[in-house]
C-alpha cells in the first residue's frame, strides 16, 4: 500500500495539506529560534542556568541537565530523569535559549508532579514506535490478500501511533505555559521584546506538534477509508 498510496490522489487530498502545514511550522521554528537567538535575556543566564533555577524553584533536585549534541535536539528524558540541552541552548542566554530550556523543565516539572498527561505518553512510546514502521506493511498484506482482518490489525496498531501524537498535544502545552510563568516569575526575562520573543519561539514549537497530529489523524483516516472501514468502499 505504501508504494500504491504515492499514486493515490485520495492520499495526496488528505496528506498533501498537512505535508505543507508542517514545512510551514518548521519554517516558523527556524525563524522564530533565529530571530530571538540574537537576543540577550535581561538576566545573562544561560538556558541550562535558567532550567536550573527553574527546577529548584519548584524543589525538583533530582534531575540532571546535561548537554548533547544536534541541532534543537533538547528533550527530557524521564527513564533517567535528565534535561538534555543542544548546545544552541545549553551554552546560550538569548531569550530563545531560556524559552527552550525552560519547556524542556517543564517536563521534569510534570514528571515530577505525576502530571497526568506524561504518564500516558510514555506508556504509550513502545505501541507509538510499533506502529510506526509496522502498519504500513500489515495494512498493505492484508489488502493484497484481501484480508480485511489483517488490514484491520494493522490499523489498530497504528492508532496507538495517532493517540500518542494526540496527548502529546496538552504535554506539550502545558510544559510551555510553565516556561512562560517561571520565565516571567523569576525576572530570567523582563521586557515586553523579551516575552513576546518567548512566546513566538514556544508557539511556532506547539506548530510542529499540531502538525504531526494533524497528518497522523489524516493517515488514519486515509486506512480507515481505502480498506472500507470508513465510507463502505476500498475503491
């Protein structure tokens, strides 16, 4: 079905416009992070020192912040309870830098508040991962042999790929709105150039995680329709 799907015009109706919703929110990370990475916050704190104050605020002492390597790889990795910083953010007090470092505390924040909406996505990463790379093939078998149970096997895998994307939305929502007030609360960032610049880099972020649930829920609905599961036809 993969290979078929390319030639597909109800594949390119449903996935086209969100291939082009997501180059669109990339662009405005790339813009926003450039823009406001050229801008000091009021304090000169680096965006590790700003995750750090950030945590102790809030009395979270058991995490690690640590750099790594790549481009915007920054990430919290709750297995090890480790804030992971890109260089870009890690080293540098630009507003964007501290923006950053401060939704990735936030994640350490709700891991450690058991916020709820994190507990499910990590339970969910080994289905997401499954369905992933697995769907695509077991759909695809199970409609060249005309086995519609099969095919259906593969779609409810593939859902927990969808669920996954869709609570991620509130996690990472709800890790920038801790960025801002902590951001805000504790004087890392003063001026109106400042907040704005915070919200425009968190926001165009927020894109990218719109976007790839909007093109998840849209591969859905392109299985659930080609193998008549949806709309009672597999023309």
């Amino acid at each position: 079905m993969g290979f078929y799907a390319m030639f597909d015009p109800l594949y390119w109706m449903l996935i086209g416009p969100t291939m082009l919703f997501a180059m669109w929110a990339q662009m405005k990370v790339k813009g926003a992070f450039s823009k406001y990475s050229k801008i000091r916050n009021s304090s000169g704190i680096s965006g590790a020192e700003a995750a750090r104050q950030m945590l102790c605020r809030e009395g979270v002492t058991d995490c690690t912040i640590e750099m790594t390597q790549g481009w915007l790889s920054d990430h919290y990795d709750p297995t090890t309870r480790t804030l992971r910083l890109s260089p870009d953010v890690y080293n540098n007090s630009s507003v964007a830098a501290v923006g950053i470092a401060c939704h990735e505390a936030g994640h350490a924040l709700q891991h450690a508040q058991n916020y709820g909406f994190l507990g499910l996505r990590s339970s969910l990463v080994p289905l997401a991962g499954i369905g992933s790379w697995l769907a695509w093939p077991i759909i695809f078998l199970g409609m060249f042999i005309n086995s519609m149970g099969l095919a259906q096997i593969g779609i409810i895998i593939f859902s927990f790929t969808v669920l996954f994307q869709i609570i991620t939305l509130p996690v990472e929502i709800n890790a920038s709105s801790r960025a801002k007030v902590a951001l805000a609360t504790t004087g890392i960032i003063n001026s109106h150039e400042e907040i704005e610049g915070v919200n425009k880099v968190l926001n165009a972020a927020a894109m990218t995680y719109v976007a790839a649930t909007i093109a998840a829920v849209a591969q859905l609905l392109y299985f659930l329709l080609r193998t008549g599961l949806l709309g009672g036809s597999d023309d």
